[in-house]
C-alpha cells in the first residue's frame, strides 16, 4: 500500500503545473497554418504578452526554451568578441554565461553568490571602471531558480545610470515573469527574456524575447536569420512569426493561459504568489526553528514568490525528495546548482497554484520529515495557515480599519 495513488502535484520550479484548460484547448487536429484562426489567435497574443511583461516594447516569439531565449537575446544585440557583464546570483547566471561564451563574446562575471542578491553598488563600481564603454550588456537574473534569490532589478538600472554608463540592461524572467512583480517599461529593463513552461503555465516548447527600441537599435552581427528578432517581432506576413510553421498547439495552450491571467489580472497575481510564498516561507522557519532544515536566502525581501530553495543537510534533501514522490505523490525539486546537491531541495511555487496545493505541499513536507526523523521545530502548518489566510478574520479586520484611517 502506498498513499501516493490520486492526483500528484508536480512542485518543481518548471515545468509547473498545466491547467486542465490549457491541456483541453491543445487536444484538436493541426489547424491551418496559412490563414484562419491561427493567425488571428497569434496576432492576439502580442497585446497580452506585453501585459504581462508590462512593457509598450516589441516581442519575438521563437520554438525553444529559456536556453534558446538566452541565446536569442544575445544574439541579436551583440557583435564576436563583445564582452557582456553577469551578474550572478546562482547556477542560471552562469548558464547565460555559458551561452554568451559559445557565441564568442567576451564574458565577464560578478559573482554573489549563492545566498546573496546582486549588490548595485558593485555594479556601478565595475561599470564605473569600464571608461572605454566595453561592456556592451548587463545581464541579470531577475530570480535565479538554482537558489530562489530574487534580485533588485530597478537597483541594477538606477547602478547602470549613476555610472553614466550605455550598456543594455537584460534581464532573465524565465521563472519570475507571471509570478513575482516585473515591469520592464518602468523599470528600464531594455531586452527581457521568458520561456512558456513556468509562470505562463503552457508547456515547455516557447521562447519569448521582449526588446525596446534602445536594444532594436543596437545592430550585433550574431544573429543568423532564425534568431533575428526583426520579423518575428514585426512579421509582413505570418510564416515569419515563426520562422516557419507556427507553433500550432502552443498557440492554443497559451492563449488559454493568458486569457487565465487577463481574467485574474496581473496585481492579483503577484498578490496570490505573494500570499502563497509567504505560507511555504513561514512553515519553512517553523521546521527551522530548531534542526537542519534553513531557508537558503535570510532576507524576505531577497525571496523569490514563485520557487524557494532550502538547505537541509546532505543526503537528507533527496530522501525528502523520495519520500514526499513515492509515498505521497508530490514531486519536489533538486538541490540544482549546489553541493552536495543532496542537501537541498526547492520548492516550485510558480503559476497554477493555489492555497489548497501549497498547504498540501507544505503538510506533505512535515509528514516526511516525521517518516525519516529529520529534526524540525513544531507549528508549521499553522504559520503556513495564518499566512495564507493573511492573518484571522479579526486580523484582517484590524488592518482595514487602519487602512482606512490612514488612508
Ligand atoms: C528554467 C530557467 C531557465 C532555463 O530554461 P530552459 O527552458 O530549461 O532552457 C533559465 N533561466 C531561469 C531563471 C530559469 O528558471
């Protein structure tokens, strides 16, 4: 016997959980790729596209993942031998990295970490020192995934500004777009790169690259014509969207999702990963009370909304892992990124999810940590309660009463 039979829940920071609405709206025949419905339907993804990126800016839309996204971006705004700035908070930074080098550009790292969000100040000491204007791109991590550390994106652009300095800013929302707070008009953010398969709750299967006009003026001579953003970001005819045939399912699947995040709104989305990270982070500092379990980033505000890494000491992170996918049907990340990585585990809390999934997830947690006799202080699940609920109903009146006193 084992109690894992019945719906499982796939807590790993991407691919997230796909609403049975999206996988419906993918389940047809291939439809036209000429003319029709298609065209119509990818047309009308761009305006909800740039919602949900909140940006006026153009987006290019390609068959791939965040690595190919990552690619694409750089690509079409640097030249060989161009060096780029990466300002790493964790195993994601260095992928892009490793993407930059493969394209022949001149990579250089700074390096924070993998408890720590990026320090502005550094970056504009390091910009400041580049008087000869070398350093062509900025490229930040808005939440590095391997370590859930959310970095301060406006910082890093009131930095860039302060050193006088004309690098792009780029930034990697392939986690946090859908889940933690991101404006890249307001923030002057100039390329920002996604993938569908994690806050857009589509399969994994597309790549987006948004892009102002400071960063679509910034000709590189990398990209080869199925990487250039021109067309696919302003098509004359609807084969150069994709540079080929359409993405046809996907299309369906996230015009579903995004009519699911059109519906919600984007402030109460933020505001429902808000409410939920709070619930996993405050279970997470009960069980750390006393024993090994540790929240890997101390600081709340340097916590990302949609995937929380956690230390737990070696070996233990994986028969948590075990435990929780075998003898209870939920799945939890690896300790990606770490050594040893079985020390850690993650939490994905990214996309469609709701309370009664996190407080599922969070009682599935403490039940392992009984089964294996992993040490844990007490009171978890009703943290996780409270904050889920944002305190009691007597709380909540309280604080609306100070609300409208206060103004
Ligand atoms: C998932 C992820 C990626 C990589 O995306 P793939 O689709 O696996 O290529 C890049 N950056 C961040 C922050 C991610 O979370």
């Amino acid at each position: 016997m084992s109690p894992s039979h019945g719906r499982s829940y796939l807590a790993i920071p991407g691919p997230s959980v796909i609403p049975e609405a999206v996988l419906q709206a993918m389940h047809r025949p291939s439809p036209n790729i000429y003319e029709g419905e298609l065209v119509d339907l990818t047309d009308s993804l761009i305006p909800d596209l740039r919602t949900v990126a909140q940006t006026k800016g153009h987006v290019a839309m390609y068959m791939g993942n965040g690595h190919a996204a990552w690619e694409a971006s750089l690509a079409n705004v640097c030249s060989r031998g161009d060096r780029v700035l990466v300002l790493a908070t964790g195993r994601f930074g260095h992928g892009w990295a490793e993407m930059a080098e493969g394209l022949a550009l001149d990579v250089q790292i700074l390096e924070f970490g993998l408890e720590r969000a990026v320090d502005p100040a550094q970056v504009e000491e390091v910009l400041r020192a580049d008087t000869t204007h070398s350093i062509k791109a900025v490229l930040a991590v808005h939440v590095d995934t391997s370590t859930s550390i959310l970095s301060d994106v406006p910082a890093i652009r009131a930095a860039i500004d302060a050193a006088g300095h004309p690098a792009l800013l780029m930034a990697d929302c392939v986690a946090s777009l859908g889940c933690d707070r991101f404006e890249m008009d307001a923030w002057g953010v100039d390329v920002m790169i996604s993938a569908s398969q994690k806050g857009l709750m589509t399969p994994a299967g597309l790549a987006f690259v948004f892009f102002n006009d400071r960063a679509k003026a910034r000709r590189g001579d990398l990209a080869t014509r199925y990487w250039d953003w021109s067309l696919r970001a302003e098509p004359d005819a609807f084969y150069q969207y994709w540079c080929g045939t359409a993405a046809t399912h996907h299309i369906y699947g996230l015009r579903t999702a995004l009519d699911m995040m059109m519906d919600e709104g984007m402030p109460a989305i933020w505001a429902r990963h808000e409410r939920l990270a709070q619930a996993v982070w405050s279970a997470c500092e009960a069980w750390g009370a006393t024993g090994p379990l540790k929240l890997n980033v101390a600081d709340r505000a340097l916590r990302s909304r949609a995937v929380t890494a956690i230390g737990i000491g070696p070996g233990q992170g994986d028969a948590l892992r075990h435990w929780c996918e075998h003898e209870a049907g939920l799945t939890l990340g690896i300790g990606l990124g770490r050594t040893p990585p079985d020390a850690f585990f993650r939490i994905g809390h990214m996309g469609y999810v709701n309370a009664q999934m996190i407080l599922g997830c969070l009682a599935t947690i403490q039940a392992g940590l009984v089964a294996l006799d992993i040490p844990h202080g007490q009171g978890a699940i009703d943290a996780a309660a409270r904050a889920v609920t944002g305190g009691s109903v007597a709380a909540q009146a309280a604080d609306a009463d100070i609300q409208r006193r206060c103004g």
